[in-house]
C-alpha cells in the first residue's frame, strides 16, 4: 500500500482497483501492518505522506475504506471522516482510538454506515472475484459468500505443535552484541519466519495446552545442561542428536481427560541419550506417550524412517463427530479439534445427503478418512481415495473401477487440484462437488476452472458455485479455510 496516514485524519482510501490480498502481506495481522506503516511514516520525507484522494465526496456503496474510530456517537456507533473530504461514516462496534477496514454498506443523505471487514474474510472475496473471475455483482446478488465462521477458541486451540532445536539462538538485530556461545546459545522453538536455519526459542507457547507447555518447560529445563551430553542439530554441517520435539494432544476415551505424546525426532537412536528427558517429562501426569522417530538424513523434516516407543503406547485418542481415532506420532490429524467439529459439520450440510442410504460419495484427498468417515453413517458407500501423485492411469482407474457418486468430496492440499483431476471431474458430472480447501489462492483457481473452464484447452466449465463459506481454523494467524458448494449446471 503507498498510501500514509496524514497527522490530522484518521484513515486512508484504499483503492479498489488493487486486490485486497495483495496489499496484506500473509505472513502479518493488520494490526502489525498497520503499526508498520504508521513508523514509515514518521522516517518518510514530507513529500512521501500525500494520500490518494477518494474518487468523490460520496464514498460509493461497497467501497473498502481503512477507518479509525475517533468518537462514539448516538447509540454507541462510531464516528470516522473520510480522509481530505471530511464524509460521515458510522460503524457498529467500533470503538475510539480503533483501526479497521470498513465497508460502505448504505448512505443516508449527508453521511453512510459501513461494516467491519476481517483480513481473512475480505482475502477470501477478492481472490475469488480477481483468480476465480466471479463478478462481484454475482456473488453479492447470489449472497454466494458468506461471513467467516470465527474460532471461539483463540488460545490453547491446536493439539500438535512442533519445535525446533537449533544450535545457535536467533535474536532480533539490536540484541546481537548480547550473543551467547556454547550450551547457552542452544535454541529450543520455532523457526523464523522465511529462515530454515534460524530459531527462535520459546518457553511457553500460548498455541498449545498447558500439559504440553508443561513438557516444553521441563526439556527447557534441562537439555541443555553439559553433563548429558545432548547437542542440537546443525543443518549446516549435519552434525547434533536432537532435530525436533513434537508435543500431540488428545483425549482419553473412557474418561475424557486429557493425554499427551511426546515425539522425539533425532539424528541416531541413542536411547540412553534422552533417558534423563523422559525421566523429567514423566512427571507431567497427561503424558501417556513418548516416541523417538529416527531421522537420519541431513534433511530436517519430523517423520523418521524408524519409531521406537520409549514410554507407554504408541498412539493417543481423539474424539471428532462422534468417532474415536487412534493418532499415531506421525499421522495426519486435523490440529484444531474442537474447530475441526465446526468444519466437518459444515461439509455435512453443504453435502446435503438425503440420509436414505441411497447416495455415493467419492472422497479425495481423503487422508486419515475423518471427512467420508463423519458422512458414513449417512450414505451407501464412501470411496477414499489418497492421491500421492496425479496419472492418467490413475484417472482411468477411477473412471474404470468406481461407479459415478452422487457428491464428490475433495479437500486437497495446499496447491490444490491438479488440471488432469479438474478434467476427471468435468467429465464424471457428479451432481454436487464440496471443494474444503487450505489455500483460497489455489481455491479460487479451481473453482474458475471447474465453473468457467479453460479456453486455452478448450475446456468447458460445467458447474454453478453456490456457496462459498470462509471458516477461520487458525486464530492469530493468516491462515483460512474455505468450504465451497458446486452444482451440476
């Protein structure tokens, strides 16, 4: 965004002609944006802080404006001005000193009411209407996409966590010449953002449980102390023990009380080497597991070619729609449980299963099953299908082996469907496909192509999106999921 804050004004017009998504950098909130504009401010030269005027007095309806709030008015909204024309915009909800991005939604003579517009939901419609192509006079007429579910759960919300060791600390510019050596400067944590070899050490991670901020305080505690002789993985020469500690949550099944997996990932199998570590853990009462995958390559990836159980059983349980799970140390499981109830539900409606066990879903992408599991109950058969690499005999084996569903599931990974699995689908037809989706990049791609088709492959869409809803899964991050209703046209 090129635009500053003038001293006297309280917002900026955002231009609408330039995508919503490309002004938020992904990997920040808009609160850390919006502290980082206004501290270029102050260091920019006088000539840098002229603002883009409004096109108009009157903003229009469905313009984006960034807002703050400098007063409340009647019935507690809240007043702002248009920056350089000084327009009236109300907000519900909003609050003085408050910073947001606001919606006009309806004028009233000498001023106008906007809404509040979250960054997640606000990504979402504008890659739909700039990579998916969709008008925005469709999907407003259509009601096509629908407000974000929030996670109710901002904090302690995810049941797998991952930390690095690393063998130097990383630490902001201005606390270099504070630079340990030796075991002090052993990192335990996350890794810095765009860096593999940079972590950042964290004793308490406000993600997680406490049970399992309870096992990261007691390996804190001690790893690093000489006379146990643990060294952290260096990626650069590839020497050191210890490369990852991953902490998973779940369930007891009986009880319902909470219980704990500790998963060691290191470079050799020393079991002697982590038996002072487990020894510190098991005074943690939640822990019923603790692992060591073996991971001996000079890559630093957590799944190892070998597992050993060095305490209690080998997998913990989890509830999700009513299904018990056995979640192993390096399964696949969705992080955010009580969330993921909200999501799955979500898919079940947008389903719409008659519940007459009539109906066949095709489940892709399909992982540890719990989507077709969840629909199960409800429809003749479910076909999981787990794509590990697009083919066209693996295209022609589907066409083939498997009679044509009635709804066709397909919740991929982050790049999202490939072209040769966009072609199956356009000629299969199912009458309705719930396309769950981690990316909205990616997303809105397909769902141009499934829709619109291809023209440079004479490809012809044949479907009708009907509902696009935006769930946030992640709190605190830039994250989103989609879940999206295509029917037959």
């Amino acid at each position: 965004m090129v635009t500053m804050p003038r001293p006297s004004q309280g917002f900026r017009y955002l231009s609408s002609t330039v995508p919503y998504f490309l002004k938020l950098r992904t990997s920040s909130s808009l609160s850390v944006i919006s502290s980082c504009q206004a501290e270029d401010s102050e260091q920019a030269p006088p000539s840098s802080t002229k603002s883009i005027k409004p096109n108009s007095y009157f903003p229009k309806r469905g313009q984006t404006l960034e807002l703050v709030c400098h007063s409340l008015a009647f019935k507690g909204k809240g007043l702002c001005k248009v920056d350089d024309t000084g327009f009236v915009v109300m907000c519900d909800r909003a609050l003085p000193g408050e910073r947001f991005i606001g919606r006009v939604t309806r004028k009233k003579g000498n001023y106008a009411e906007v809404t509040k517009l979250r960054a997640k939901e606000e990504q979402v419609h504008e890659l739909v209407i700039h990579v998916g192509k969709f008008s925005q006079k469709e999907l407003e007429s259509e009601s096509i996409i629908k407000p974000i579910v929030p996670c109710d759960i901002q904090f302690h919300y995810r049941n797998k966590m991952e930390f690095s060791f690393g063998h130097q600390k990383w630490v902001p510019r201005e606390l270099l010449i504070d630079r340990q050596d030796g075991h002090e400067s052993y990192a335990l944590g996350l890794h810095a953002p765009g860096f593999f070899d940079k972590v950042l050490n964290v004793d308490k991670c406000l993600l997680q449980a406490d049970p399992a901020n309870m096992v990261l305080a007691a390996v804190q505690d001690c790893w690093r102390d000489p006379k146990l002789g643990l060294s952290p993985y260096n990626v650069h020469c590839h020497s050191g023990f210890l490369k990852h500690l991953m902490l998973r949550a779940g369930r007891d099944v009986s009880t319902g009380l909470p219980e704990l997996m500790v998963n060691f990932v290191t470079s050799s199998y020393k079991p002697e080497l982590l038996k002072p570590l487990v020894d510190k853990i098991l005074d943690v009462p939640e822990v019923m597991s603790i692992m060591n995958n073996v991971n001996t390559s000079v890559g630093n990836t957590s799944v190892g070619e070998e597992e050993h159980t060095l305490y209690g059983k080998s997998s913990i349980t989890e509830i999700l729609r009513g299904l018990t799970f056995q979640i192993s140390a390096n399964s696949f499981f969705q992080t955010n449980t009580c969330q993921a109830e909200v999501l799955y539900k979500l898919i079940e409606e947008y389903a719409r299963i008659r519940g007459d066990g009539s109906e066949i879903v095709l489940d892709l992408f399909c992982g540890t099953g719990t989507i077709g599991l969840t629909l199960a109950r409800s429809v003749r058969h479910v076909m999981p299908h787990l794509f590990k690499g697009i083919s066209i005999k693996l295209i022609k084996t589907l066409a083939r082996d498997f009679p044509k569903p009635d709804i066709v599931i397909s919740d991929p990974n982050r790049p999202g469907m490939h072209m040769k699995l966009i072609k199956f689908l356009l000629n299969l037809k199912a009458p309705r496909i719930v396309y769950v989706s981690c990316n909205p990049s990616t997303c809105a791609r397909d769902l141009d192509y499934l829709c619109h088709g291809v023209i440079e492959q004479n490809i012809e869409g044949c479907y009708k999106l009907k509902s696009v809803q935006p769930v946030d899964m992640f709190p605190h991050t830039p994250h989103i999921e989609c879940v999206c209703l295509l029917e037959i046209c």
